[in-house]
C-alpha cells in the first residue's frame, strides 16, 4: 500500500511538471510569434530609417526618393522567396549603385542612394517588414502605378515634374487644405528640396560635402522655399549647430512636448497655432542612421574636423536614432 501510495506521488508530480512545461513552452511560443505588423520590429526600423527620404505621404512632385511600396513592388518578382528577397535588398544596401538598381527610372529622377553604414540586422528586419506585410504608400500611387506610369520608379525614363511653377499654383492649391495639411506640405516640400541636393553632394563627393553643403546652400534653398510658399520657413533646433538655428523660448518649450512623444514611441502630431492674421505650425526633425553620420557619437575625424571649423561652436553631436533632432518652425497667412 505504501509502495503504491509512493509510485501515484511521483506520477502526479511528472503530471505537473509536464503541464508546467507545456505551459512555459506556449507562453514562449506566444511571446516570440509576431500576429501583426504592429509587433513587427521592422516597421519601427523602416519609419526611422527609409521614410525620411521615402515618405509615404510625401506628394508626387515634391520626394527626393521614390515611395518604399515602389521599392517593395520592383523587388518582390513572381515566385521569389523571402530569403532571396531578403538576400537582394541586402545586396544592394551593401553597395548601391545605378548599375545594380532594379529601378532605373528612379535612379535617373533622384540619383543613385547614397552609400549608408546600416547595421545587417537593421536590414534584414526592414526587408522582412516589406515582404510580410501590406505597408503604406502615397494616395496617389496605386492610381499612377495602375496606369503604367511608373516609369520613373521602375524600367521607364521618366524624368518626374518640375515643381517650381509659381507662388500662384501654391496658393491655390493650398486652398482646399486645412492648415495642419499647408503646414506639412511646406515642411515636407521643404525637406524634399534640401534632402534632393544634400544627396547630390553626397553622391558626388561625400559626407564632408555634405557638410560644407548644408554651410552654404541650405539656408538659401529654404529662403527660395520660403518665397515660394509664400511663407516664413525655420528648422530650430535647442541644440543648434549654426548658431542662427538656435530655438526660442516657446519653440524649446514644443520641442521638449516633441521628445517626450518620440520617447514614449508615439507618432508626433503637428502643433498648430491659430493667431489674428496667421497661422504657425510646428514638427518635429528626427535623427535616422544617415543623420548619424554628421550628428551621432561616432563621427569620422575628417568630418568632425569640418564641422569644428566651419561652426566652432557646433552643439548638434551626441545623437542615436530617432531622437528629435530639431523642428520646423513655419508661419503663413490665413486663408
């Protein structure tokens, strides 16, 4: 009786000891399968590093890099699988270049991508986002692709519409809008002109021309915008590198609501202010990989020595990735 008693103790406790098992295995197995592209890391990955120059919302005529749907729909061919999807966007992130492009009509309107240091991994999570999930693409995309128009994301030479047509097409155009719309579209047509030429003078001579770029040109490319938009344009930042840059009072106090957003991992909102006569409106600048290179904690040393000479007084280093870096500052008249 008491043998018998012994063997139903340990049975049970091999019972229990099964079950806890099988338990710890699903809670593990339900805590490392990903059911949306929500959970998905990638995503996190491509919105900090691809949307800066591959914006999903940006319009037609104002990108300085095709959408990534466009990249998404050249490299993902009949019958490939993910690893070799995977494999090929690796390939070419390792050494881009107008040759191996698999989109030359893009190449032709916004250049070869500049060469970035990104980790494999970062890549890899990126490639894999895109093969599994649906990701968002401009409004105007599925129409224009559906068309076969695509010429200049995909085989065709489409060179793309010039932008500058007058403070006339601006105007109107922006009267259908809200103002929080105008506000974007003034920073995002902005940033496209900036991050168009910053590229180009990268592609040809590297990040210290970039540098010497942004000395030079970068205020005159945002005044011309300015006039354009009929508009006053400022990139602020607390930490500023050119001095003429430096944030005021209230802008500091925004850029601090800003951080705090980006920190807790939210979607910033614009801040829109509604005066007499005019309207200002506030967004916020954030850090990727390739800002690194000029503003992170890890700067080449002949990059480095440029900056120090050319802003003695540089404050604008010591960054990671998706950090506010800075905001546009932008005032317009009400409709």
């Amino acid at each position: 009786m008491r043998n018998k008693l012994i063997f139903i103790l340990i049975l049970s406790i091999v019972v229990i000891s099964c079950n806890n098992s099988s338990e710890k295995k699903n809670d593990y197995t339900a805590a490392t399968s990903l059911t949306n592209e929500k959970e998905h890391p990638g995503k996190k990955l491509l919105e900090i590093n691809c949307n800066v120059c591959h914006s999903p919302t940006a319009g037609h005529d104002e990108r300085i890099a095709p959408p990534m749907i466009a990249v998404k729909k050249h490299y993902l061919t009949a019958g490939i699988s993910k690893e070799d999807f995977i494999k090929s966007i690796q390939d070419f992130m390792k050494n881009p270049n107008a040759q191996d492009s698999k989109m030359p009509g893009a190449v032709i309107r916004f250049g070869a991508m500049p060469k970035a240091s990104y980790p494999e991994s970062t890549i890899t999570l990126i490639a894999e986002y895109l093969y599994e999930f649906d990701i968002e693409q401009p409004e105007w995309f599925e129409d224009h692709f559906q068309q076969g128009q695509e010429s200049e994301y995909g085989k065709g030479n489409g060179m793309g519409k010039g932008k500058m047509k007058g403070v006339q097409q601006a105007t109107r155009l922006d009267s259908n809008l809200s103002y929080k719309d105008i506000g974007m579209k003034y920073a995002m047509g902005t940033k496209a002109e900036l991050g168009k030429s910053l590229m180009m003078s990268i592609q040809k001579k590297g990040i210290i021309e970039a540098v010497e770029f942004c000395n030079e040109k970068a205020y005159s490319i945002t005044d011309s915008m300015a006039l354009y938009y009929n508009a006053t344009i400022k990139r602020v930042s607390d930490k500023p590198r050119n001095p003429k840059n430096a944030a005021k009072s209230k802008e500091k106090y925004y850029l601090k609501k800003f951080e705090k957003v980006i920190s807790n991992n939210q979607e910033p909102q614009p801040i829109v202010e509604h005066l007499t006569d005019k309207v200002n409106f506030y967004y916020p600048i954030t850090t990727n990989s390739m800002c690194l290179q000029c503003h992170g904690k890890s700067i080449d040393h002949n990059v480095y020595s440029t900056i120090k000479r050319l802003y003695p007084n540089d404050m604008a280093i010591g960054y990671t990735e998706n950090e506010v870096r800075g905001m546009w500052s932008i005032s317009f008249d009400k409709k």
